[in-house]
C-alpha cells in the first residue's frame, strides 16, 4: 500500500468518523473507499467492521453517564444481540465470494435507504411494549446477525429495536445502543482477527483515523445539519450500490 492509498484511506477514515458523530452512516464512505483500491467485497466488509470498533468503545465512553441504573437490562440483552452477532459472522464467513459479490449492492442500498428513512423506520417498528417479548428479543437476534455480517449503518437500526424494547428517553437508548454496538463490534473483530482476511494496513490507518473524526465531529455537530449530511451520505450510497450492482452484472 502506497503513501498516497495511505492518505486517502485515512482521509476516508476521518470523514467516516465524523460522520458518524453527527448523523451516522460512516460506513457507507470507508466501505466504498475500500472497495475503489481494490480490496475484495468480503475483505472490504471484515475490514470496515474491525476498524469502527474502536469508535464504538469511544462511544460507550461518552455516554456511560447515561448507561447509570441500566445493568441489569444491559445484561438482559446483551446475550441476544451476542449470539445474533456470532450468526452473523459465521455467515459470512461461509458465504462464496462470488455471492457476496452479487449481495453487496443490495446491502449497501438496503443501508442507504435505512439511514434516509431512519425517523421512519422508528414509527414503523412500533411504540415501547406494543410487541410480545418473544419479538422484541427475535428483532435483537435479527439486528445482531445484520451487524455481525454487514455492519454498516446499525446503530441506525439499533435505535429503532430499542425503541420497542424499552421506555427510556433518547439519551438513555443511545446510550444503551452503544452498549450493544461495542458488543457486535467486539464479537465481530474476535471472530475476524481469528478466521477472517482482515486487511491489516487498512484497518492500522482507519482506526486513528475513524477516532480522529469522531472527536471532530461531536465538535462540530452543533453547527452542520445533520440532515443535510445524512442526504448527502445517502446519495454517495445510492450511486455506490449502482456500480457494484453494474460491475456484479459485468
């Protein structure tokens, strides 16, 4: 990997992170970016979920004020979302190059099309205690197999479950989410590290980088509309999934 991939990599990196800071989302910039020098779609997507771990521990960190009296429901969901995370990993672990060549762009537009319609998607799950618990806890497996094979945009879905699952206000469901974020993140980097192709150099110049980003953007999210971002990021994601969509049919 040459100096200027580096820097272009790290660029990526710092933008992904800021992005998540304000409006999430960031990686549907790292992955794409990953992808255009030449790493293989499953490589690119192992890759993209170790190095946004570590924005997910500096997440939990800034929120922990807001994890206080949580514990136990903490504990209550964490092996759901643990297992579901596993599931996923293994999956695709196993799942053909060449399928998931084909799988990508419908991923990718799948993760667009969440983020746009994120206010959406909350209303449409349902309002707190409106499901039986069998569901609520299907609903987490189901979010944990989709972090632990895709990654991308989960907090975004994440916050939607949760908004089912429990009655608390915003800061105290975000606060949770990152909770059960770093526990997708940290199965996902274990089973990786140790059966995946992680991208090693990619992943040593995303993680600072991604950081980096993330302690820019809480900074400077009081000052950009996150909608505006978030259409901006949706748009870059759309066009993505119509190239890797045109190149799987090439």
């Amino acid at each position: 990997m040459d100096f200027g991939v580096l820097v272009l990599l790290g660029a990526a990196g710092v933008a992904a992170g800021g992005v998540n800071a304000v409006a999430g989302g960031g990686s549907l910039i790292m992955l794409p970016v990953l992808l255009a020098f030449g790493v293989p779609p499953i490589q690119a997507t192992v890759t993209n979920s170790v190095s946004v771990t570590g924005g997910y521990s500096a997440s939990v960190l800034g929120t922990r004020q807001d994890l206080r009296g949580q514990g136990p429901r903490l504990r209550a969901l964490m092996p759901t979302v643990l297992v579901g995370a596993v599931t996923g990993c293994v999956l695709l672990l196993h799942t053909p190059p060449g399928v998931y060549a084909k799988l990508m762009p419908l991923l990718v537009l799948a993760a667009s099309l969440l983020l746009a319609f994120q206010e959406r998607v909350g209303r449409l799950v349902g309002e707190p205690h409106a499901q039986p618990v069998w569901l609520r806890f299907v609903l987490l497996f189901l979010v944990g197999v989709y972090g632990g094979y895709f990654n991308s945009v989960l907090g975004v879905i994440l916050i939607a479950v949760l908004s089912v699952v429990v009655v608390e206000s915003l800061n105290r469901v975000v606060a949770l989410k990152n909770s059960l974020q770093l526990v997708v993140g940290v199965v996902a980097t274990t089973m990786y590290t140790l059966f995946g192709p992680v991208y090693w150099p990619a992943v040593a110049v995303l993680v600072p980088a991604t950081l980096l980003g993330g302690f820019a953007g809480a900074r400077a999210g009081r000052r950009l509309p996150a909608r505006t971002l978030r259409a901006v990021i949706v748009a870059f994601g759309v066009t993505v999934a119509g190239v890797l969509f045109l190149r799987a049919m090439s």
